[in-house]
C-alpha cells in the first residue's frame, strides 16, 4: 500500500476533492494555482514537482450548458490536460484515478448502464469527457475511471443541487423540477469513501461505475430536500413544487433522460456498496444542521 504522500488530488475547490480532504488530509490537494491545467505544455512538469505514485484528477469542465460554446476550453480540461496527465502517469509508473460522468451515454436505455455498454454523448461536456476517458486508456495501463453522476453534499463553499434547491426552496413559494430524467444522486462523501478503498486495494484496473444506490428524477430529489428540510425544521417559504419536462427548461445543451449506472463491478471487485438516497440525504441534512444551527 502506497503512503498517503504520495498521492495528489487535482481540482482541490470541487465537491468531491472537499469531501476527500475531509476524509484524508495528508493527501496533497491542488488547484489551478499550482498547476494550471489550460497549461497543457506544462502539465507533465509541474506534476513532475511532486513526485506522486497516486493522481486523483477530480477537475474538469463541468458546466453542461456553458460547454457548448467553450467548446475549446471544455476539450482542454476535460481531454487534451487528461491525455498529459495520463502520459505523466505511464512514463513514470504512477496510476490515474480519473473521475468521468454518466454523460457519455446517450439516455436511450431503459437499464442501469453497465460499464460494456456501447458510449454515445449528446452533448459537448459528455463527447470531451469521454474524449478524456480514451486518452486515458489509449496512454495508460495503471488507471482507474470512475463514472459518477449527479453529486451532492453539504460541504460550505461546495455548489451543487443541494444548497441550489434548498435555497430557491428557503426563499420562493414554488420550486420547478424536471420529471422526465433519471439518474442515480451520488452523496461525494460515499465517492470520497469509495476511491479512498481503491487506493488501499488497487488490484483491479479499468473502467467502473459509481453512484447511489437508487436511481430518480429531479422531481423526486427535490420533494425529499422538501420533505427532509420540514422533518430537519428548516424554515421553507415553498409550499409547492412544480413537475416539468426537459423541453420546457430551454437549456442550451441537450440531457440525456436516463442515465443510471450499474455498479455491480465496482462492488464486486472492491467490496464497496453503494448507499440509499434516503440513507445520504439523511447524512447530508445532518451535517448541514449542524454547520448551520
């Protein structure tokens, strides 16, 4: 087992790097002022800096809609910075755990997805993501990629779906929820808990599918942010929310409506389970309770 200082979290602000810094500090955390990722020339050697035996590349462009006109700088930080990174990691025996997204499928199944099933993206953040994911396996044997989706915690300073619905929630009447895509809510602190019993184990290589237990539409995740601010007594002004569809929000970037993973590989290769909506949001609303009372 490699020691903890030889490994290196890149994207130090996201949601899932605060939740590993929460977990293991002595792992070294870097952001974009230490090594610039949009730097592709000088990626390998500003990594070179420090040495690491363990890359954890939580960064990446993750703005769906935005990345549909900076078609550039999303293929740069979700591709052509993964391709040096896995090129660093091949040339100096290092191994890559690299986190992708659901958004390499297209929505069409009617099943979890398995990690064999045929990739079609239907946007530009998921064609670079999965652009990121070929570089990986075409430059590196030692790697682990590790396809999550729709994260949520309750880590002060984080931005996501769960301070964005609860606060439209805190301060308008009605909340709008789309009805028609299902995906699987992923509670970071799990995925941090997950990647760090990689780490320990690191036998296995490849792709692998990792997220909560159940999988839902944004309308269900809301009305129980709705239904566990009540039992939790956060003061709510909504008292109706509203089911819409996909159409009707007019976003730039196409979703895909299904994008569920089956993550049977991942638990039978680790032993690592994964963990009920309910069962996270019940932790998340308790760690957001007590930072807030």
């Amino acid at each position: 087992m490699l020691s903890n200082n030889n490994t290196i979290v890149l994207g130090k602000n996201g949601n899932l790097a605060k939740s590993l810094q929460a977990l293991n500090g002595n792992f070294t955390y870097i952001g974009h002022d230490q090594i610039n990722l949009l730097d592709i020339n000088n990626i390998q050697k500003n990594l070179s800096i420090y040495n690491p035996k363990i890359i954890i590349n939580t960064s990446a462009f993750r703005k769906v809609d935005l990345a549909e006109t900076c078609k550039e700088e999303a293929n740069v930080l979700n591709h052509l910075a993964v391709k040096e990174i896995a090129k660093y990691c091949e040339e100096n025996d290092a191994t890559l755990i690299h986190i992708s997204t659901d958004y390499v499928f297209d929505g069409k199944s009617q099943i979890p997805y398995v990690e064999t099933d045929p990739v079609n993206p239907i946007n530009i953040y998921g064609i670079s993501k999965l652009k990121g994911e070929e570089a990986i396996q075409n430059n590196l044997k030692k790697h682990i990629i590790i396809r999550s989706s729709w994260f949520f915690n309750a880590i002060q300073g984080c931005q996501n779906y769960f301070f964005l619905m609860l606060n439209f929630m805190k301060k308008d009447k009605e909340f709008k929820a789309i009805n028609d895509q299902l995906g699987n809510p992923t509670y970071t602190p799990e995925l941090a808990k997950a990647i760090c019993k990689i780490i320990n184990k690191l036998d296995n290589y490849g792709i692998y599918h990792y997220s909560g237990k159940d999988y839902v539409t944004w309308l269900e995740v809301a009305n129980k942010i709705h239904e566990f601010a009540i039992k939790n007594n956060v003061e709510l002004k909504c008292n109706k929310i509203i089911p819409i569809s996909t159409k009707d929000m007019n976003q730039t970037a196409i979703r895909p409506l299904f994008t569920a993973l089956n993550c049977s590989k991942i638990e039978q290769d680790y032993e690592i389970q994964t963990v009920p909506f309910t069962n996270s949001l019940n932790e998340c609303f308790k760690k957001y309770i007590t930072e807030n009372v």
